[in-house]
C-alpha cells in the first residue's frame, strides 16, 4: 500500500483554506476534512456539541477545545487508511497536542494573507447550505445571482461573515496561532505561502506537494484546470 499522506492547512478566516483544500483534494486525492463543516453540520443536526457551538460562532469566538477534540479526533481515527488534509484543525494549542498524540502529520500549510484582503472576501462570500459549496461575489460568483449552481437553491452568508463577528475573528486568529506555527516551524513541516490571490499561490503549493507526495510527478501539473 502507498505511504499514507497527512497534511494540516492552516490560516484566518477567508484566507483560501477551504478553496485550496479543494483544488488539493482533486489534484492530489487526498480527503478533505473540514473543521467548520464538521461544526455546521453538528449545528444544523441539533447535535449536544452543535447546540453549544452555535453560540460560540455567532459571536465570531471559537469553539472550546474539548467539544472540537471531541467531534474531529475519532473521526480522524476512523480514516486509518486515507490520506488526508485537515482544513481548520488545530486552531490552538491544545488542539494540535491533542492531533500529535493521535498521528504524526507530514506537512503544514500556512497561508499568510493581508487583513485588508481577508475583509473584503469574505463580506462577498455566499454558501449553499445544504452542501457547504461557497461562492465568492467576485471571484467566484454563482451562474444565476443568489443560487446554487447545482440544485437551483437560494445563497445564504454565515453568521460569522457578518461584520461584527469578522473583526473578532481576524485579530483573535493571529495570537492564537503563533505557538501553533511555531511548534510546526520546529518540527520543520511548515511551509507558508503569502499573497493576496489564490490563483498565485496555488503554483507553489501543488508543485511543493508534487514533490511530498510519492506518485505525484511535477509534470502532471501543469494542466489543472481551475475549480
Ligand atoms: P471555518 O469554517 O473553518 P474560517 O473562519 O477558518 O472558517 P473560512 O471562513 O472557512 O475560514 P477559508 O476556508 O480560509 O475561510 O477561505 P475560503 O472559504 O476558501 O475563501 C474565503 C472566500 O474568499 C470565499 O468566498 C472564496 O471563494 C474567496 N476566495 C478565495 N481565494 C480568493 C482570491 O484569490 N480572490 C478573491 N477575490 N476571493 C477569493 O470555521 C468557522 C467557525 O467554526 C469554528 C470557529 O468558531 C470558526 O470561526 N471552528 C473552530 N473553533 C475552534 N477550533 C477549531 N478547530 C475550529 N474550526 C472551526
Ligand atoms: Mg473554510
């Protein structure tokens, strides 16, 4: 069996995780799990855990450690034989000592994106609830305004792109990732990629994992259509 891939991307609000982490997923078939969908879909069930992580979100605060711990690690558990790439997880400290006890990660991707940036697309981002697809006003924008491309259904904006939740979750981001990335940058598994476009940052990331992951030759990417 192929050596198994995992990888972690890591970045604020609007930074491109989610939009990479599917160009990836495609390119590189890894499994993209995310951690904000794991909390919306909590949410939209009505689970215990989504209940309580309802009023955290909807004041732009995250989620306490142990309710995420508890939702993502037995579910990484269960992915024994995938390669994966985890979207949003860890946000803390505490989080990514509670990952390393369960795997040993090969690579971290760190997006380093301008504040300015990061304002402006989200106030822009629209989601099709029912299957998490986003759409992004400017960058992205859906074939009929307001509706999802695939089921016709109306767009809706997170609670937590709304103004006053996204300032408290841009200047939180910062402090509490800096001993996350830290502890990656000891390891020496991290990476992190600046710019204000996706589109131009994307090059640097598929050809450092075309290099990472066994199977995957630089020059089969350099066709791949954009999602
Ligand atoms: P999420 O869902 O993980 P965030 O806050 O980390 O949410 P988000 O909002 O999902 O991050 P992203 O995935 O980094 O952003 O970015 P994205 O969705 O791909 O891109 C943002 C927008 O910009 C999209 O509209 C996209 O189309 C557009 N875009 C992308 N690239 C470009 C570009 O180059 N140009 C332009 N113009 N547009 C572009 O977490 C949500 C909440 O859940 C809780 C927290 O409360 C969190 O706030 N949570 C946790 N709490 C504790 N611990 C954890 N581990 C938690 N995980 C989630
Ligand atoms: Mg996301």
């Amino acid at each position: 069996m192929a050596k198994l891939f995992r990888a972690v991307i890591m970045g604020p609000p609007g930074s491109g995780k989610g939009t990479i982490s599917e160009r990836i997923a495609q390119r590189f078939g890894l499994t993209h799990l995310s951690s904000g969908d794991f909390v919306r879909e909590n949410i939209a069930a009505n689970t215990d855990a989504g209940v309580l992580a309802k009023t955290y979100i909807e004041r732009g605060l995250l989620v306490p450690d142990h309710v995420m711990t508890r939702l993502l690690l037995p579910r990484l558990e269960e992915m024994t034989r995938h390669s994966w790439l985890m979207d949003g997880f860890p946000r803390t400290l505490a989080q990514a000592k509670a990952l390393n006890s369960t795997c040993d990660l090969d690579l971290v991707i760190s997006l380093n994106i301008p504040y300015e940036t990061l304002k402006e697309r989200l106030s822009e981002r629209w989601i099709h609830p029912a299957s998490g697809r986003v759409y992004n006003m400017g960058f992205n924008p859906p074939h009929v305004q307001g509706r999802d491309d695939i089921s016709g259904e109306p767009l809706i904006q997170h609670d937590d792109d709304k103004p006053e939740a996204l300032v408290a979750r841009l200047r939180h981001y910062k402090d509490v990732a800096k001993p996350i990335i830290d502890l990656y940058k000891s390891k020496g598994i991290l990476h992190t990629f600046s710019g204000t476009e996706t589109d131009r940052i994307w090059p640097y990331i598929n050809s450092l994992l075309s290099n990472k992951i066994p199977g995957t030759s630089q020059a089969d990417t350099q066709c791949i259509p954009m999602p």
